[in-house]
C-alpha cells in the first residue's frame, strides 16, 4: 500500500490496530471482533467494494440498519477512496429516490429486508444476512493493498436532516472528520477504558462521528446495538456492560419516563450524552435528580461541521441547564445580525462558524453553498445567544421563531414551560397562519393522561408573558421526528396549516 501520513478516516483505526491489536474493538449480537479482526475486515472490504467496478470518488449508498457490517462497510469506502453516501433506513418512496438519485449513487449496500423498497433498477449489494453479502465474502477476499485516500479527498456526503427544505448533501473530507474526531475526544473526555453503547442508528452522524468512530480512535471496547432499546440498555447498565451512553432527548425522556426508572441500578453508568436537538430542562432536571453523580454532556451541532461544534461539560451545568456549552477544540464561533455583524453578548442572533471540521459545500447545489457560506463563514441556521464568557445557548432554529403580532416568540421557551405539567409528554410549538397574529403560537402536546387545552394554556400563562402562550392546543398520539430525535416542525406546520 502507498503510505500517507495516515490523517485519513480509516487510518484512525488503523493506528489503533497497531498500538492494540488484541484489544476488543467491537460487539454486535454473537460476534465480536478485536482491533486487528477489524481492521482486516476493513482492508477485505475496501478490495470487495472495488472489485464492483467503483473507480474513486463514486459513491456508495449504505441503506440498513445497524450493525457490525454497516461499520465494516463505512470504513472499507474510506479505505478505498469511495464516498459513503449514508441513508436514513426508514426513508421510502420519492424520499428514498430522491437520496439516491441527487447523490449518484453508484452501488447501494443494503440489508435484505430493506432491498424491496429501493427503486427498480437499483444497484446493489447485500451488507449481511445471506450467501453473497459484503460480512459472508469477507473471508475469501484478499485484503487491499493500493493507495491511501488523501485527507482532502471527500469519504461521505452527509444529508442533511431536511426539517426545513429538502435534504442537501454535505460534502465531508477525511481532514474535517479527523479533526472533528479529535474535537469530541478532547471535549468529551473519551478514553479506552470506556464501554460505549453505540444505539442510535449509524447512518446518523452524531452516533457514527461523534462517538463511535473516536472511541475506534482512543481504543475503547464498542457495542452496537439494533435501537435505542430501553430495556436493553437498563439491562447492559446493570451488567456492567455499558458506562457511557450517548442518547437523543426522545430516547432520555423515555428512559425517565418509565416506572422502573426509579428502581433500576444505573450506578455504573458514568457518562451520559445528549444531543441531537433540544433537550427540555425539566427532563434534564429529572435526570440529575434521580442520577446525581452522573456525568452529564450536552452535545451540539449540524451535519455540515461534523456534526460536533459545542459542548457543556459536567461541570459547566449549574446554572447553565439551557446552554449547549463553548466551542470545542477546532471550532471558532460567533453570533451575528442579518448584515453579518457579530452582536453584543446576550443579543440573539444567527450563529455562525469558521473551522476545519467544516464540509466543502452541498453536492451538486452550488446556489445552497454559496448562501450558506459567506464573507469565510458558515451560517448555520440556528438563532442563538452568546453570554460573556462564552457559552452559548441556542433559542431557535430561524426559520422556527414565530412572529406573533409583530413580536418574535422562540419556541424552544414556550415548550420548557409546557413540560413543567406532569400532563404533557412531549410538546411541540409552532407558528400556524392567523388572520390577527400573523402566525398564532400553537401547541402540539402528547399527553400523559388527562388535560384540557385551557390548562395548558393558563399553566403557560403562569409561567411566561401572556403573548407567549399558546392561542391553541392540539393533542395527538405522537410526534413527527426524524431518527435523531428532532421534531419535523415543518411537517407539523403542513398538517395542522
């Protein structure tokens, strides 16, 4: 193989498989693979995926769910100088196509049961599960043996999640997420000695680079599991199997919502990641009561920077419940107003980045990355405030802060208040069109036993000025959200609109 100087995806393996090569990289169900097994599994695999006829730079699309193969696959594109194109596995129909066809995809990876819902022509190739699969011919291939990647070479295109507009593909080289893997290490405290359950799906970029891939770098024994399973991961807890932990607000208020939650042994968990999007303080209040010696980690950022960009460290939380923290390790920030000028601390405004985790643009949408890139800047999206020692706390997405009567009202606010009602489960706010208000706060509220809109209301009330309170309440079974946790708002707006 041509030697580089190794700041590649696959190559943050790769060292770990030399400096621990009998160390336990990796379990999934009945099977577990050391540090060398893996590595080796990757370079068969890059050669498996070459001998398809792929030529470098075609991308690959990865359509399944987790597993050990997913991961195998991932870094074998790396190896191999192919762009892994990863694919929400709940996608079906014109959103599937949609990936498919604006990303290029050349080949799709996919498991079996999945294989029926790709578009009829589709390419592929079976990740596990049967004779012919990427995991089942792994043996008989002959590991890789041709030239390293570049680290400015692109190895994913991670779409976005698409609550707003139709997904766009940022375009990630091995440099960024190599530094963006060395960002979370540092910021998070990742260390060998952890035993990090991985169960949120892979295809996401909050699990696959924020937490997976650097454990894989500082040496640590992983477990990936098939889904957030709340009894799966009580159970690992107990056994002493899992002491970190990284989980969408969704999957935390599950877990602390449950009966049991008061009973279980979750001592030997020690620390607890949250992200993805916004978690309710009154969860996270509940959580720290109940675990108090818990380390808590508030992660935050977009898939085009990685997706890690700040972080609120155990120690930063008193005071701070709302904040998703400083900058990490590679990231420069600031808040801005809409001519592009940095705004005086507590003053909300657009936050916006400089830093080497960054993607190169949008695949193929070249008018999308010039307005998200600006005067050397990447304006993200997110309306946030930035405090005097440099902790941000983010109060909206921008195009989710609803103007009633003229006065702006983030939802993220009126929503903390909702969830302070032992009634309400989950709680979404959006702005509906109105004839007076111009947009009208509305509430979509899951409900954990009886209420009435009127309570709601007037417990909002209680709690907020009176414009800020919902003008309606709409109760319903559940929630519109992507695999990350996040509420498709967008999707909220167009059903209750």
């Amino acid at each position: 193989m041509t030697q580089g100087h190794g700041s590649t995806v696959d190559g943050v393996l790769r060292r770990s498989a030399r400096r621990t090569p009998a160390r336990v990289a990796l379990k999934y169900g009945d099977r577990t693979w050391t540090y060398a097994e893996l590595d080796d599994a990757v370079s068969r695999a890059a050669a498996l995926l070459l001998a398809q006829g792929l030529d470098k730079g075609d991308r690959v699309a990865a359509y399944g769910h987790n597993s050990d193969a997913y991961l195998i696959a991932f870094l074998g594109c790396a190896r191999a100088g192919l762009v892994h194109v990863p694919v929400n596995q709940n996608l079906t129909g014109p959103d599937l196509a949609y990936l498919l066809d604006q990303s290029g995809s050349a080949l799709t990876l996919t498991d079996p049961a999945l294989a029926g819902r790709l578009p009829a022509g589709t390419r592929t190739l079976p990740l596990r599960d049967t004779d012919g699969s990427l995991l089942a011919e792994l043996a008989g291939a002959e590991p890789y043996d041709g030239p390293e990647p570049r680290t400015e070479d692109l190895v994913q295109l991670l779409y976005t999640s698409g609550t707003t507009a139709l997904p766009k593909g940022a375009m990630m080289t091995h440099r960024a997420l190599v530094h963006e893997y060395l960002s979370a290490i540092t910021a998070l405290d990742l260390s060998a000695g952890d035993l990090p359950v991985h169960a949120l799906p892979l295809y996401h970029s909050a699990q696959m680079h924020v937490f997976l891939l650097p454990y894989l770098a500082v040496g640590a024994t992983n477990t990936i599991l098939d889904a957030p399973d709340g009894d799966r991961l009580l159970g690992l807890i107990e056994e002493g199997r899992c002491d970190s932990l990284f989980a969408p607000p969704t999957v935390w208020i599950a877990l602390a919502g449950r009966p049991d939650f008061a009973d279980r042994d979750l001592g030997g968990l020690r620390k607890a990641y949250y992200g993805a999007s916004v978690m309710p303080v009154p969860v996270l209040e509940k959580l720290r009561e109940r675990l108090p010696r818990l380390a808590f980690y508030n992660c935050f950022g977009q898939s085009e920077i990685g997706p890690l960009a700040t972080v609120l460290a155990p120690n930063e939380h008193k005071g701070r419940l709302d904040s998703c923290g400083r900058t990490v390790l590679f990231v420069d920030a600031r808040v801005v107003d809409e001519e592009g000028a940095e705004v005086p601390a507590g003053t909300p405004g657009e936050i916006v980045y400089r830093s080497p985790q960054l993607c190169e643009g949008y695949w193929d949408k070249p008018e999308e990355s010039a307005d998200a890139f600006r005067d050397g800047w990447f304006h993200s999206g997110d309306l946030a405030v930035r405090d005097a020692d440099g902790y941000f706390t983010i109060v909206d997405r921008v195009k989710d802060v609803i103007n009633s009567g003229g006065v702006l009202v983030a939802s993220r606010q009126v929503e903390d208040a909702l969830y302070t009602h032992d009634a309400v489960a989950e709680a979404a706010v959006i702005g509906l069109p109105d004839e007076r208000w111009i947009e009208a706060v509305t509430a979509v509220v899951v409900p954990r036993g009886e209420v009435t809109e009127e309570t709601l209301i007037a417990h909002v009330r209680e709690r907020l000025p009176a414009f800020k309170a919902p003008k309606r309440v709409h109760f319903v079974p559940g929630l519109p959200r992507n695999a990350s946790g996040k509420i498709l708002k967008r999707e909220l707006r167009d059903r209750l609109g």
